[in-house]
C-alpha cells in the first residue's frame, strides 16, 4: 500500500536513467551481507558509533512489531535524509505503511520522534543522493561507482521533526 505522496514521486520518475541489473544484484548482495553482519555492527554501534549510522525503528506493517534497523543519515541543504538505493526494501515499505512515522536514535540517547517525507525526482533528490559520500567507507565508494543507478532506482526521504501536530 503507497502512499498518495510516494505515488507522486513514483510518477515523477524520470524517463531517462533506468536502474542497472548489476548493480542491483551488488546492492542486494551488500544487504545480505549488512544483515549476517548486523548483529557485530550493532555491538560497535553501541559501544562507539559508526559514522552517521543511526538506528530506525519502525512499526511493521503487518505485525505492527517495532522493527530496528541501522542506516546512513545524510545531510544536504540543512535537511536531514534516508534513503535505499534499490528503491522499496523492507524498512521503506514499514514506513510508507507508517504513514512516515518513525523514531530515530543515536548511541546512548534517547530516540527522536521524526516525520519522513518521499523526496520526489529533482535537484534535492539528487543533492540527497550527493550526500552518500558521508556514508562509511567502504559505502561511500559503493554508492559514488553506482550512483547512477541509484539515482534511477533509490528511495529517498526528507527528515522533518515531528511536532505531534
């Protein structure tokens, strides 16, 4: 189930620019191995940070279970993103059922209430996809040799406090 918002940004997608099939099978092939490896991840995460890993949780979109999980935090322009570079994955599909609603931590504080927003095709989506290089490395060279695909394929979203309102 789409949101009305993500709908539009899905139909904004540009002609020009279609997703690579290697670079897909690279990028599911590093969340497998994100995944075997989360557990070891999380331990460092905890203990020291990495980078601009935050932790994510969202509600299940089926379960309604909270779901964890570590990703990149960007910053481009005074706003703060997250995104996949394959498009829909789990933790997109929780948030769009969400109604973009999730909470976000840091190791050691509390997490933070924030609204998420799909960016739609255009110059602050593709300024999101240029803040990839603050990813760790060696995720920051994964996404700088496949931007191309991920600026074809990636789901992106802008961070916006949420107020309660």
């Amino acid at each position: 189930m789409e949101t009305p918002a993500l709908e539009a940004v899905e139909q904004d997608r540009p002609v020009t620019g279609q997703p690579s099939r290697a670079w897909n099978l690279a990028f599911r092939g590093l969340y497998v191995l994100l995944g075997m490896l989360d557990p070891l991840l999380r331990m460092v995460w905890l203990q020291s940070g990495l980078g601009n890993v935050i932790q994510v949780t969202i509600p299940g979109r089926t379960s309604g279970r909270p779901r964890r999980t570590l990703l990149g935090l960007l910053s481009s322009g005074g706003n703060w993103y997250l995104g996949h570079p394959n498009g829909a994955a789990q933790w997109t599909r929780n948030l769009d059922a969400a109604g973009g609603r999730l909470l976000v931590g840091w190791p050691g504080q509390s997490p933070v209430s924030f609204r998420a927003e799909p960016v739609p095709f255009g110059p602050e989506r593709d300024d999101a996809i240029m803040a990839t290089d603050q990813h760790p490395f060696p995720g920051d060279l994964i996404y700088r040799l496949g931007r191309r695909h991920v600026q074809a394929a990636g789901r992106y979203y802008r961070l916006e406090l949420d107020t309660g309102e």
